[in-house]
C-alpha cells in the first residue's frame, strides 16, 4: 500500500500528469501532490502526513495501519504529562 510516492518516484513515471491537475487517482485512491516537499500523499493519510512528516507516515502505513488509527496513535492529548520531569516542572514550591 503506496500511501506516499515520493517527488523522484512518481514525477519520471506516468504519474507525472499529477504535475499539472495537483494530483491524480491510483487504484481508486485519489493522490495530492503536498506543497513544499511535492510528495503524491494519499489524500485519507494527508492529515497525518502534514501532521508527522513523510518517513513517520510511511513508517505507520507500513505497519498496517489504518489513516484512523494512525491518526488516534499520533494524537498528543492536552495535560498529558508522563515523565515525572514533566510533573515537576508544574511544582510550585
């Protein structure tokens, strides 16, 4: 499962057209080409993909995983400290 097709991969090969329409459709999942690193990013992965970068995405993909639980196992919750470092820094004393 190709989630991201990197910039030298897709743009020497019949993706290319990609270039021009601002991505393209694969075995029926449709592709944006992102801005800046102009990787063909899957677009139910492309949250992801802004959020944790192309080697982390692809590295979650390639677990397995579904964009869902992807998203769940990259979500930071709020206050969540977990190191007792962390907790300390909150002291007050």
């Amino acid at each position: 499962m190709n989630v991201v097709i990197p910039k030298n991969v897709w743009l020497s090969s019949q993706l290319s057209i990609a270039r021009y329409y601002g991505g393209c459709t694969v075995d029926g999942h449709q592709y944006t080409v992102v801005a800046g690193s102009e990787d063909l990013v899957r677009n139910d992965w492309l949250p992801i993909y802004r959020r944790v970068g192309p080697k982390k995405t692809a590295e979650l993909a390639a677990r397995g995983l579904t964009p869902k639980e992807a998203k769940s196992e990259c979500t930071v919750r709020r206050g969540s400290a977990t190191s007792s470092s962390e907790l300390s820094m909150f002291d007050e004393s």
